[in-house]
C-alpha cells in the first residue's frame, strides 16, 4: 500500500504550495506582527519555502513506490530524510548569498535556528500526508470488501438458475449441454473474479453468453434486439453489471409469457460539449398484461437485486451515475447513465445488430 499521496499530482502540488504561502504568511505574522505588516519578508519567506516544496515533492513523487515496500518506520525516516536535504541545501544557499552580499560571514545561529524551524514543519506535514493516504488506503479496501459483499448477493441466484438450465439439458441434448457448459465456464469466472471496472465490450460479451445459455431453455420465445452505437475505445463499467439486469427481463418479463417477447438493450454514447460525456445502458423488456392492469410491480421478486445494483454503483461512481427502472408504455425499462472519462477515444460507429436467438 503506498507510505505518501501521489505527490506527482497537480491538486496534491497545489495544495503544498497553498500550505506553504500560509505557513510563511504565520512566520511573518509571527515576527513582524500585523502593523505594518511586511511584504519584503513575506515574499522572501514564501520563495524560501517554496523552493525547498517543490524539490521535496520531486523527490518524494520518484521515492513513492520505493517507500511503499518499505516498513513504515523506515519509509518514514527515509521521507524525513530526503525533506531535510532539500531543506538544508536551500537555507545553506540562502544564508551564503545573504552573507555574500552584506560582505560578512554566514551566521551559522541562525541557519541552524532556521534549520530547526523547517525541520519541525516539515515533520509536521509529513505526519499529515501521512495520516491522510492511510485513511485513504483503508476507505478504498472497506469499499473493495463492500463491492464484493453486493456482488457475492447476485451470485447464487446467476449460479441457481445456471445449473438448472445445464440439469435439463443434459437428458435431452448432450451436443447443446456441452455448449452450455463452455459458456457457463466464462460466466462463472467472470463471476467469482474480483470485483473491478471491466472493458466494455467484454461485459456485452459476457451478456450475450448469458442470453444463449438462457435461450436453450426458451427457444424462440426469446428474442434479442442489440443496438450499439459509436462507444469510447476505453469504455469501462463494473464487472457483472449487465447479466443481472438481463436476468431480470428474463426471469420476470420474457419467461412469465407463453408467446415470449423481445429484450431490447441499448448501449451508447452521449457526447457532452464534445467531449465524452456519458454511457447509456438500457434494458428493455414486455411485461404480463395481467401485472400491469391490476397494478403490481414489475420484478417485485427480484428487488433486493436491483437496489444492489444501486449500491454497486454509488460505490464505484458516487454521486456521478443515473439509475433508474420503471413501467414505460407498457414494458418494463432500466436506464443507466454512467461516466466517462474525458481522454477516452472514439471507435468507428458499428451498426445496429439486431437477431433473434434460436435454439
């Protein structure tokens, strides 16, 4: 686990260099008081500190994976280390041109004073950064344990429906059984991998490995309507984000009707002033008329997964993700909007794939 915050960062440089312009701005007020106050000394003071935080962060940003395997003490001391080098090298340069120019010797009191002075903030602000990425590192493992706790709630009942799937297969098709068990082998790891941000386009082929599977038990009662349009070349998404909602229109829409019915996914990108703005998932299916007149609510049953889904994402995205699931025009539809990252590049736009899944 890294020992420092990245310190190659631009907001962690800009939040150094802030702390530096208050500390000298407390060191003038210190010495000269308010009335009147001295910008001669402030402007020195806040060159002096500055040139020794921006070198330190040099050497701590390339000392940064050293220190992380390193033991915590020993990180610590070799950080401390490194900031009273660059601290003393900058005051001994000061303190010697000063001298040069008044013509007299370098007080050698008060570099040690000011030596003693920047050796006592500079354990202070390292003690912070320190605090601060601990408690970074163990809010980004308790998020990790919880995203893998909702995950591991989707599981079983993926795993359940999968193996009844393959039970009724084997007595009758042994060809389509052994099919079955191939894509069930890509799933399942998939399934018990670590819980992380996945390409795009290995999510919708996971998907649609789960759509055939799913397809030997109904036949042509399920259908498949893909549309995918122009999508960022790093388009990512949580693992296993797609099958549950898939499961969804399956279980509760496509499979409750005799005649069966078409799932409608749509994936695409909503480009915001040019720039990659968000990824558009929708799942569409029909629903039973019976549940609509008498008002139930579609995929009542399977509630606790949806609002895992939620959770899910307000782990990976905050506040920065759209979710939402309801009855439109007679059919039930889940829509998410997640964000993209403004570097991502675009691939060539493909055209809408549209089939119906046989036997």
């Amino acid at each position: 686990m890294p020992f420092l915050p990245d310190l190659c960062s631009v907001t962690a440089i800009a939040v150094l260099v802030l702390m530096g312009e208050l500390l000298a701005l407390v060191l003038v007020l210190a010495v000269d008081g308010l009335r009147p106050f001295n910008w001669e000394r402030l402007g020195l003071v806040s060159l002096t500190i500055q040139w020794v935080i921006l070198p330190s962060a040099a050497v701590l940003c390339r000392l940064r994976p050293y220190l992380a395997r390193l033991a915590h003490k020993l990180a610590a001391a070799l950080s401390f280390a490194a900031v009273l080098g660059v601290l003393s090298t900058v005051l001994f340069a000061q303190h010697w041109w000063v001298a040069d120019l008044a013509g007299t010797g370098v007080d050698y009191w008060a570099l040690l004073a000011n030596l003693l002075v920047g050796a006592i903030c500079a354990g202070v602000v390292l003690r912070y950064a320190y605090v601060q990425q601990q408690l970074h590192n163990q809010q980004q493992a308790e998020l990790g344990a919880r995203i893998d706790a909702l995950q591991s709630r989707i599981r079983p009942h993926f795993l359940f429906n999968s193996m009844n799937s393959l039970a009724s297969l084997i007595a009758v098709d042994a060809e389509r059984a052994e099919k079955l068990v191939e894509d069930l082998s890509v799933l399942f790891r998939a399934s018990l991998a670590d819980s992380k941000l996945v390409p795009l386009e290995q999510e919708i082929t996971l998907a649609k490995r789960y759509l055939e599977i799913e397809s030997l038990r109904l036949g042509e009662r399920l259908q498949q309507d893909w549309e995918i349009g122009e999508l960022p070349e790093q388009a990512e998404l949580p693992s296993m984000l797609l099958q549950p909602l898939l499961e969804n229109a399956v279980l509760h829409g496509v499979a409750r009707l005799r005649a069966g019915g078409t799932i409608q996914i749509t994936i695409r990108q909503n480009v915001i002033g040019g720039r990659a703005g968000e990824l558009l998932l929708s799942i569409q299916n029909p629903i039973a008329v019976s549940e609509t007149e008498r008002g139930a609510a579609p995929h009542s049953g399977n509630g606790m997964a949806m609002e895992n889904i939620r959770q899910r994402l307000n782990a990976f995205y905050g506040n920065r993700y759209r979710f939402s699931a309801g009855v439109h025009n007679g059919e039930y539809r889940v829509e998410m909007l997640l964000p993209l990252e403004s570097g991502s590049t675009f691939k060539p736009a493909r055209a809408a794939i549209r089939g119906e899944v046989t036997q």
